[in-house]
C-alpha cells in the first residue's frame, strides 16, 4: 500500500461507480468546497464517468479565488511603499488589482518575491534588516498555523522589521453563508481533508444539524471522492445527514490540537469580505489587539479605492454555485490561464483554471 495507486485503481473506481448507479434514485447537488477536488473531477472526468443525476457545484474553497480586489489593492499599496520587500505564495502575484497586479508591479522594480514557505521569511529579513519586509497571509485552516508559526519566530527571535498583512479565511463561514442563500440548492458537500487535518471535522457538525445535509470529509484522489458520493447519496436515501469521515486515514473529529492552540494564541475571527460572497460575519482571522506591532494593517495606510470587478467576469456567480465557468462569455476566449480576468482563471485551484486544462473543448 503506498496510498496513491489504490486510490487511482481503475476497477475500484468502476465498482463504485456500479454502485453509485445502482443506488441513485434521484438528482443530487454535491458542492465540493475545495479546488483541490475540482481538479480531481475534472482532470479524471468524474463527471463523466458517473452518472448524469450527479451534478458537482463548485464552491469559493480556493483562497486565491475569493479574495477580493479591494485586498489586492491593499497589497499593491503595501509593496510600493518604500524600503518594503513584500512577500506572499505564487498565485496571489497574478491577481488583477483595480489597475494592475503584483506581478505587474515586480515588472516596474518593486521588491515583490514569491515563498515556497512563511519562514523563508525570517532569513530575508536577517539579511535584509535596513528593509521592511511585509508578508501577505492567505489561506484557509490548512496553512494558519504556519503563519502563527512564523509570528512566534519572529517574537523569539527579536525580528523587529517583519508585519503580516493577515487575510486568512475560515471554511464554516462561507458554507454557512451559501446555505443561507435561497438560491443555491445544495444537498450536500465534500469536505476539504487538508483543512479538517487541521480543524478535525468536528467542525461541520453545528453545519449538519443546523442545516440537515450530508458533509463528507474527502481526500483528493478519484477513489476518495467516489467513496464519498457514494455515501452521501446512502444518506439520502436513508433520509439522513451525518459527517462521514472519508479521509479517516489521516482526519480525526478534533484534529491537531497543537496547531490549533497555536493559532488561537494569535489570531481572533474577524469580519471578511469574499470576493463573490460578501461580506460575512467572523469569516476571517486578523492578529489579535496585543500583537498590533506586528499586524501591517495596523502600521501601514491600508485605505484603497477599488473599482468594481470586470462585468464580464461571472467568477463571484461560479464561486456561490450558481454557474459553471463554461457559461461565462470570455471563458476561454478573452480569459485564459496566461491572460486571466478573474480570480478563479488566475489560481491553480480556481474552478475555471480547472476546466479551461482539462475540459476546454470537451
């Protein structure tokens, strides 16, 4: 067992999708919160393979997707300022501003640079300390506590020149503000399993009860997520809706408890606005009061003018489940992966980024 090739197996995958067929009695919305499992469906076509009453919806679990243009903005803002060396993850440097994006502005000779980890940062900012040096914070649950990580480091180790422009998100939040929506019509989710590994799936339980729909929590791989459609449509059946924990492997109901304490150590949930969705109510993480030397949006002018998304961008429809990519009219046309409009063409994890590689022209 290397826990790859039986979870890609060709006729474990045809077995349960024997049974999905056998067992599906009627349509069934699934959302899969996650880009993660959007490129799986999509890049070994589960949507082909499984039955047509099977209809996958695709939810605002992409942090670069939901970000909106008024953060962005604040980030171009920030990475102008002078002596500043302003660092954050890959995708978030394409992202269209209301003028232009981070990547645009590291072509004009902004200090602009791209981490494979937060803690590259420590060592930049030793070798760099006549410099300001301002992390852009991004994620769900899943990458958190490397940013309280890294916000510990900096405190042991008395770096006075680093600050977070913290834009971390939550999953409950947003899955809470969609089912609120009357016109979305979700009968269940896959659940993120890297953000539960972190969270424990203990928290879609209050989701559940409060709004009696099925939540598996599932991996990435094809196996994964047809194991976890098979069971929410038992569910159905049986007129039930329970957390099924198919990612057991790794998830447990409380999670990493260490992690978890050390994000509660720094952060506290904030007011958020996604890109798509509004704002919504403790949907984010900000630094807590006592580490306001640290909080860049507290030692730096974050106030920005945004102008409003393109009109012919439908990113924040697709993001609450009320469009696929390939109805928007500049999908694949105007909007590719090299020249993209909206964020869900920009990040690899963005549902239109996912159907422009695998299913353009299908």
């Amino acid at each position: 067992m290397n826990y790859i090739d039986e979870f890609r197996d060709k006729n474990t995958l045809l077995a349960l999708n024997a049974l999905i067929r056998k067992n599906i009695k009627e349509p069934i919305n699934i959302m899969e919160i996650c880009g993660g499992h959007t490129h799986s469906i999509m890049k070994y076509a589960l949507c082909d393979l499984l039955p047509k009453e099977v209809n996958f919806i695709h939810g605002p679990g992409c942090p670069v997707c939901v970000m909106p243009r008024e953060r962005i903005d604040i980030a171009l803002k920030l990475a102008q300022q002078e002596d500043v060396i302003f660092c954050t993850l890959g995708d978030l440097l394409r992202i269209p501003g209301s003028k232009e994006s981070l990547l645009d502005l590291r072509a004009k000779g902004a200090d602009v640079r791209a981490l494979y980890t937060p803690l590259e940062i420590l060592q930049i900012a030793k070798e760099n300390q006549n410099k300001k040096v301002i992390f852009f914070a991004i994620g769900f649950e899943t990458t958190t506590p490397m940013s309280a990580l890294l916000l510990e480091k900096v405190i042991e180790q008395g770096l006075e020149n680093i600050s977070i422009f913290s834009n971390h998100i939550t999953v409950p939040a947003p899955i809470q503000a969609i089912m609120s929506d009357e016109n979305v019509k979700i009968d269940a989710f896959l659940g993120p399993s890297h953000v539960s590994v972190i969270t424990g799936y203990q928290i879609y339980e209050p989701l559940v009860e409060s709004f009696h729909t099925p939540i598996a929590v599932s991996g990435f791989e094809p196996v994964d997520i047809m194991e976890s459609v098979l069971n929410i449509i038992l569910q159905k059946n049986a007129q039930k809706a329970e957390i099924y924990n198919q990612y057991s492997r790794v998830v447990s109901r409380n999670g990493n408890v260490k992690a978890q304490n050390l994000v509660e150590k720094y952060f506290k949930p904030c007011d958020f606005e996604f890109r798509g969705l509004g704002l919504i109510k403790n949907g984010g993480l900000e630094l807590r009061e006592e580490f306001a030397n640290y909080d860049a949006s507290k030692l730096y002018d974050c106030e920005v003018k945004s102008r409003g998304e393109n009109k012919a961008c439908i990113c924040g429809q697709i993001l609450r489940g009320l469009a696929k990519p390939y109805e928007c009219k500049v999908f694949g046309r105007a909007c590719t992966p090299k020249n993209p409009i909206g964020s869900c063409m920009v990040s690899g994890e963005g549902a239109c980024a996912a159907y422009y590689k695998y299913a353009k022209g299908r």
